[in-house]
C-alpha cells in the first residue's frame, strides 16, 4: 500500500523555520547554565550524523537493542499479538522497525519524528520493504501533543519507543511524555520501549565521545543550525564537544565548551559566553530494573514483560496502558 500522506504538525514562520525551535534557543542561552533540548539536534544534517553514530563500535545501544529484537521477536510476538498500529516515536530512518514489523503482522505503522525530510526518506524505504502496510508518516515533535492519522483510530496500538530516547529527559518530563502517549495510544494500546541500564563509567563515556569525533560532529551540528536558521554568528570553531558522567543522576551529560570569552548573535540577539562556559546539549539517564519501572507506572504503563542484553546492560521493556481511575 506505501506512504499514503505525510502529516506535517510543526508550526513554522514565514520563513520555514520551526517556531518553537527559534524560542527554545533564545530561552536557552538567556540562562545562566546555557542549555538546548536535545531534540533540537535532529535536522537533516544531524540525523544522518546520529546514524553514523549508531554504527560506531563504541556506540552499544543500537547493537544491542537490535540483537534483542533479532533474538527476541518470536516472543515479543507473542505478547503483543498481530493487528495494532505501530506507533513509532522518534522514528529516525527506522533501522530497527522492519524486524518489529516482520515479527508482528502489524494493521499500519506511523513513525513521529521531527526531522520531515529523514522521515520522508525512511517512510518510502520502510513502504517498499513492507508493499501491503499502510505507512501514515507524522512530521511533529513527539514530546508534545500529536494527534495521529484518523485511519488507525479504531485500531489497537502498539507504541515503539527505541533507542533508550526516553533517557534524554528529566524524570517529570518523561512522566509527562508517557502520561501524554497513554492518552494518545489509547486503553488498549501497548507500549514496546528501549530503557539503557546503569553500567561502567568507562563504557558510557566511550559511547558519548568516540575516538573518531562523530558524537563531537553531531554536538557542535546544533550550533551549525543556528547559525544556517537563525542567522547566527556563533564561531562554532571555538567550542568543543564534552561528555561527562553525572554519578548523583545517573546520567551522561553532554555539553559545548566556550574555548575562549566569546560575543556573537542570534536572530540579531546578542549573546557573550565567557572561557569554560558550556551549553548543556544533551541528557541520558541510565535506569536500573526498579527504577525504570517506577517510571513506566508514573506514566501510566504496567510493565508485562522485560527482554535484557546483559553486555553491555540493555532492556526492551513491553507495558500495557494501566486503566485510567477517577479519583473516589
């Protein structure tokens, strides 16, 4: 059946440029502690550079969660059963997806990703690989409200959250996200999503600063951006790329360092950064069993069933939507 439309639900300008990224950077560098949501790393040029990421040797997620998929698909399979509409967030050029799609005789797939031209490319390669799915494509942010197709409504819903994407939130917003795609996917629905587990500090940081520079392309891409869609001066031959662990939340943060005090502008805005000081670009949070969880019930899933990788530390965790209560 293919790509029957690509739905675009991202409010831009007049010249094309995504509002809420406009605001999200002049937000950002007004504060103290400089920092850009990590989503805003995924135009065409940084989602080709994240793929390039994910077939590092150092960058382990990838592998390890599609093996999980290879190895585990029978039983996952199983669990979800055939006829629900896949719901991918953040689909990227959906790698991973044909080996779900393959095992589970899916209704219809929607990928929600940000980046519409990347998403446009691998909703035509997944339509050709899967010739009788219907492929209903969303351009939007999936951290915020999406209203899917009409033509899956009445379909059961399977959402598949991979990449362990959901550590790049703090934990309120995460809550936030899964409430939101509870309500979304519906009181049937099932949740399929990729949790990456706490592990040595050495590995984690290999993963977020490889040897090649691929992840300190990616970092430094987001200051390209806006200087390419916002007409920014930033001199990004100045900055460089940082990935640290943060033992008290658990986390990799990644930042861009000012190598020396610095002037530039932004939309015409003008903006000083002094030596040493970063913009905090990206978060990702490692959850331990219990912990990941807890925050699936917070968000409103029940967690049924847990496939692990142990080397490194990896899970695909499968939930059901819990029943909404009112209050007694």
């Amino acid at each position: 059946m293919g790509v029957v439309r690509q739905l675009r639900q991202i409010s831009a300008d007049d010249a094309g440029i995504d509002v809420a990224f406009r605001a999200d950077v002049h937000a950002g560098l007004a504060q103290r502690q400089k920092a850009i949501p990590a989503r805003w790393f995924y135009d065409a040029t940084g989602s080709a550079l994240f793929e390039d990421i994910t077939a590092l040797p150092e960058y382990y997620p990838t592998r390890s969660e599609t093996d999980l998929l290879r190895r585990h698909a029978a039983a996952m399979a199983t669990a979800i059963g055939p006829g629900r509409a896949v719901v991918e967030l953040g689909s990227g050029s959906s790698t991973k997806t044909p080996l779900l799609l393959a095992a589970i005789d899916p209704a219809a797939y929607v990928p929600v990703d940000i980046s519409g031209e990347f998403l446009r490319d691998s909703a035509l390669a997944l339509a050709a690989r899967f010739p009788g799915l219907p492929v209903y494509p969303v351009e939007a942010d999936f951290t915020q409200r999406v209203a899917l197709p009409r033509e899956i409504c009445p379909l059961p819903k399977l959402g598949f959250f991979p990449g362990s994407t959901i550590g790049n939130m703090v934990a309120r917003t995460s809550i936030d996200l899964l409430r939101n795609w509870r309500e979304a996917l519906g009181d049937e629905s099932l949740l399929l999503i990729g949790i990456d587990r706490i592990k040595d500090v050495g590995i984690l940081e290999r993963a977020y600063d490889d040897p090649a520079g691929v992840t300190a392309a990616f970092n430094l891409n987001l200051l390209e951006r806006i200087n390419r869609e916002l007409g920014g001066t930033i001199p990004v031959e100045n900055f460089s790329h940082r990935a640290i662990w943060d033992d008290v939340h658990a986390r990799i943060e990644m930042h861009l360092v000012a190598a020396c005090d610095m002037d530039f502008t932004v939309d015409g805005q003008r903006y000083h950064m002094a030596k040493g000081e970063t913009i905090h670009s990206e978060n990702s949070h490692k959850y331990g069993p219990r912990d990941a969880n807890l925050l699936l019930r917070a968000g409103g899933w029940t967690p049924l069933a847990t496939w692990d990788d142990a080397d490194p530390a990896f899970a695909l965790i499968l939930a059901a939507a819990t029943e909404f209560r009112s209050a007694p």
